[in-house]
C-alpha cells in the first residue's frame, strides 16, 4: 500500500522542494527571518531521493547539511529563491515547504544603519515578496503535482482550503504550529485536496516524510 517504501518508485521524476525560511536584508548586518528550522522540507527532499527521484532543493539558510542524493541550491532572500525554482524547471512534482518571508524592506541600505542619537527608531518600510507558489500555479511551466505547506495556528483546515484555491495547487499540507512545531522533530499535518481532507495522526517529521512521498509516488502512477 501507500506506507510501504518501494526503491526506484520516483526513478526518471524531476522533484522540486523549497525549505527553510528567508532572510530579506535589512541593512549589511541585519535581516527580517522567521522561525522554519527547514527540518520537514529536507526530510521530504531525502525521502523522495530515497525513493529515486532526482531532487532539486531550493534552501533558504539553516545551517543543517544536505540530504544525500540531493542537489541543494542554496539562496537567502525571497527574490532569490523565486529565480532558483524558476531556474529549476520542469519539474514533475514540486513541494513548497520553504516559509518565504511575507515582505522586505523595499530599501535595503547599502551601509549599517546607525541611531541618529534622538531616540527615534528608523521606519522600515515594508513591499510584499512575490508568490513563488502562486506564480507556479499559474504558469506555464506548472508541474504536473503542485504541493504548498500552510503553516497556521488557527482554523487550520478552512485557511489551508482557502489556500489550496488562491495558489492553485493540487494540494495543500496543513500544519498547526500554534505549539512547539517550529524547530521541533514532530508534526501534525492535514492534506487538503480536490476530494477533501486527510488528517494524519502526530508523527516524527521524518515519518511525515517517508508516508508523504509514497502518497506523491502513488499520485503519480
Ligand atoms: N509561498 C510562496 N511564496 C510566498 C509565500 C508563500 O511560495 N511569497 C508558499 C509557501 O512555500 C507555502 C504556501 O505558499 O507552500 C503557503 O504559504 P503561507 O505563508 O501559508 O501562505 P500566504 O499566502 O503567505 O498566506 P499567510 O498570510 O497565511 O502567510
Ligand atoms: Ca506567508
């Protein structure tokens, strides 16, 4: 069935998977991030090499070594990965898992910003990043098994239907990180589909991993 690792199941498949977060420069020495270890996206990367696929890995910085077999490419603001997914293409299956910054700073100064001695705070002023997952969605270019990651911390299903719609992807893996999930080895997911929605029990990442690329390798035969 699903859950049993076949070798060579993914042999000849191109897969694409983002992880990590990004860091949006603020100024040489500064930078808006967020809380993704990247430990679920290279948990996804190695089990689907395990299963044969040839894996392009577009990482944002996390200091955790490469997954054997994969081909990591490594970039650290928004912008950046955008061109690496676009660079990585065609691709049969793409998983989104990266959590790309929402916004940068729309100038980011050439110089460490200094305090002017007033007390005043400098403003930043925030554009939002473009979509990587929404612009594949809606290319040309569009992998034949488009995933996303919604990580929420409320209304985790009804948020993750929404989005499932608004990027156009096939499917949506929901994660609740109202808990330790962020940097923790565990996580509870919800796979959002065209047909509904599978809820999966609390599993170690690498076990989400492993039973999430044989449900892929199934998708695709
Ligand atoms: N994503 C992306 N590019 C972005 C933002 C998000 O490719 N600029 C992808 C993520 O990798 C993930 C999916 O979109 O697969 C959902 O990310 P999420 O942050 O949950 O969605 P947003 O549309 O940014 O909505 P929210 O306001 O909830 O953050
Ligand atoms: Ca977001």
């Amino acid at each position: 069935s699903s859950e049993v690792e076949t070798p060579g199941v993914l042999a000849g498949r191109h897969i694409l998977v983002t992880a990590g977060p990004t860091h949006e420069p603020i100024d040489p020495v500064r930078y808006i991030a967020n809380r993704s270890s990247g430990k679920q996206g290279y948990a996804i990367a190695e089990a689907l090499a395990k299963l044969g696929a040839r894996v392009t890995l577009v990482s944002g910085p996390t200091g955790l070594p490469a997954p054997a077999g994969v081909n990591r490419v490594d970039v650290e603001t928004a912008r950046q990965m955008a061109a690496a997914v676009d660079a990585a293409l065609p691709a049969d299956v793409a998983v989104m898992v990266a959590a790309v910054a929402d916004w940068r700073v729309d100038t980011n100064a050439d110089q460490k910003i200094k305090k002017d001695g007033t007390g005043a705070p400098p403003a930043l002023s925030l554009v939002e990043n473009p979509d990587i997952l929404a612009g594949l969605g809606a290319s040309d270019k569009r992998p034949r098994l488009l995933i996303g990651f919604a990580a929420e911390t409320e209304k985790v299903v009804d948020h993750a239907v929404a989005k499932r719609e608004r990027k156009g992807s096939d499917w949506i893996v929901a994660n609740d990180v109202s808990g330790d999930v962020m940097g923790g080895d565990t996580n509870t997911i919800h796979i959002v589909t065209r047909d509904g929605v599978e809820s999966w029990e609390r599993l170690p990442k690498a076990d989400v991993a492993r039973r999430l690329a044989a449900r892929i390798a199934d998708e695709l035969v």
